[in-house]
C-alpha cells in the first residue's frame, strides 16, 4: 500500500474517446481519495497541455503523475516527464479511458479504470523502455509505443480528416483512400544498429516498443517495453489487393509469417529516403504532408521511464 503522503498529480483529459472520457472525472476523483492525502487535479485544455503539466508535476515534486486519456494523452504526459532531469521523474499512472489505449495494454494496465487507478497509485514502480527520434527538419521528440512510417501514418493522418465518420467506417475510408492516393513505397537506406546497412522499398515500416496499435493491430504480438530491444515489420511494394490481404492479418498478428513482411529487432537506426517520410508517434502525428521528414535517427533508451507496475 502507498505512502498516503506521496503527492500525486492527475492529468486528465476530458475530450478523449470524443469527450466520452469526461464522465469518469468526479466518480474517479472520489476513489482516488481512499488511496492519497495530497492530489491536484488538472484538466488538459488544449492539444500539447498534458505535456506542459506533466512538466510541472516533475519539476513540483510530485511523486507519481497519473494519466487520464489514450494513447495521444500518454504520448504527450511521457514527452513531459522526460524534459525533466531523470532523478526528479514521478512515476507513470494511466487510467486508459480514450478511442485508443496501445501503451496502457503493452504495460499491463487494465482496461478497467477503477482497476487501472488502483494499480497506478500503489503499483510498485518497473522500468521500461522509451523510444527517442529526430528527422533533418530539427524535430524531435519521444515515443512510447510506436512509430510508423508510409501507409498506417498516411491513415492516420486521413482519418483525422473524416470528422463525419466513427470507428470502423472512419479506419476503413481512410484505409481505401490512402491506397488510392499513396499506395507507393519509398526507397530508403537504412542502417541498423551502427552496423548493418542495406538499401529497400518500404511501403510501410512499423518499429514497435509494445506489440499493438491502432487499438486492434498486433504489428508484433512479441515486443515488450522493458527488453531493452525494439522491434519492427516492413512491408514492401505490394498491389493494392495484397494490401487489403494483409491488413485482418496484421490485426490478428498472423502476418509474422508472410513472406511479403520483415521482421526484425533493432536498438538504433538511421533512414535517408529518397522520398517523403510521412510519421506517426503512438497515433501522434510527427511528419505530415505539409513537412515530412526524409532523414531520420531513432534510438532506444532503455529503462528511462519508471511506470507502476503490479501491486506486490
């Protein structure tokens, strides 16, 4: 059981699952009380305010920061506790209550908030890995789940388009539009772990800290945020039809041993592309169609961020 004198700050952020997550606010408030004493709550008001606030708490003193939200809330919480020195990093909590909850599965949370709240508050603190990336364009920024390169971030970026549809039908319009309009790979060259180089054609390039995205998608059912290895699937320049194959498989995780895709485990990597990168940080976008990127430097860095783990 945790210290009741630990001070805990809350980072909600009412407009998840499309404002749906507001409802869970004053009955999560009231549990939280049976478990801390000290606890400031704070609703995010704009994109890229949880990761102002989750700055704050660190530089406060707070000892654990406790996210409310989905993967684009936890993206920009850990984004804020790493610019804080790492000996003042609170904990990490996530209650998983938005559209998309990848991270929160990948770390064990449960998808039941009240579940989810206990275990952030007197969960014994693990370890696990982050991912961190900088293109030629100067940006840069950390991820805790995955990153995505061509078709699924080309998705992404039209679904946030297709404000008129929900769920299914948003994914699957997006889907159909992109391998209409941007169903071509681009050449790379690419060198893993300061060693390996090789030149290819990638239609879509996944690198994994967890196994899931996208909600449902198992890229690599056997990746873990605390091996201290990242994985990645890579597709390569295939027909539409074949496209469309290979997605369900990509969601039930069974497309490990097409022959169409590449598997592998990396630490660093380095892409020079001779065409634009489009990039998504766990559902965030990175590199859009108004500025992609076509250089890259992605790198593991193991064991950075303390999160709360099981209760012992």
């Amino acid at each position: 059981m945790m210290s009741r004198d630990l001070r805990v700050a809350f980072i909600f952020n009412p407009t998840a699952n499309g404002g749906r997550a507001q409802r869970w606010l004053e009955p999560l408030q009231r549990f939280a009380r049976d478990f801390v004493q000290e606890g400031a709550w704070w609703l995010t008001q704009k994109p890229g305010h949880a990761r102002t606030l989750a700055r704050q708490a660190a530089l406060e003193g707070f000892h654990r920061v406790v996210a409310f939200g989905g993967d684009g809330t936890v993206h920009e919480v850990v984004n804020g506790l790493m610019e804080a020195p790492e000996e003042r990093r609170p904990v990490l909590g996530i209650v998983p209550i938005g559209a998309g909850n990848d991270f929160a599965y990948a770390v064990g949370f449960s998808p039941d908030p009240w579940a989810a709240l206990r275990r952030s508050l007197i969960g014994q603190p693990q370890q696990v890995d982050l991912g961190y990336v900088r293109d030629d364009v100067g940006r840069e920024a950390y991820w805790d789940n995955t990153l995505g390169i061509g078709f699924d971030a080309v998705v992404n970026l039209r679904s946030r388009k297709l404000r008129f549809l929900k769920g299914f039908w948003r994914y699957l319009v997006a889907v159909l539009q992109t391998l209409w309009f941007h169903h071509h790979a681009v050449p790379m060259h690419l060198v893993w772990d300061d060693a390996q180089e090789e030149e290819r054609s990638i239609l879509m390039l996944v690198l994994c800290n967890g196994p899931r995205e996208g909600g449902a998608f198992l890229v690599v059912p056997e990746a873990r945020p605390d091996d201290r290895v990242f994985h990645y699937a890579s597709i390569p320049q295939v027909t539409r039809l074949e496209m469309l194959y290979l997605i369900p498989k990509v969601m039930r995780g069974t497309h490990v041993t097409d022959r169409r895709v590449t598997m592998g485990t990396f630490r660093t990597l380095r892409i020079r592309a001779q065409g634009p990168l489009y990039i998504h940080l766990d559902g965030e976008v990175f590199a859009d169609f108004q500025q992609p990127s076509r250089e890259l430097e992605v790198r593991l860095l193991p064991r950075a961020l303390w999160v709360a783990g099981k209760e012992t």
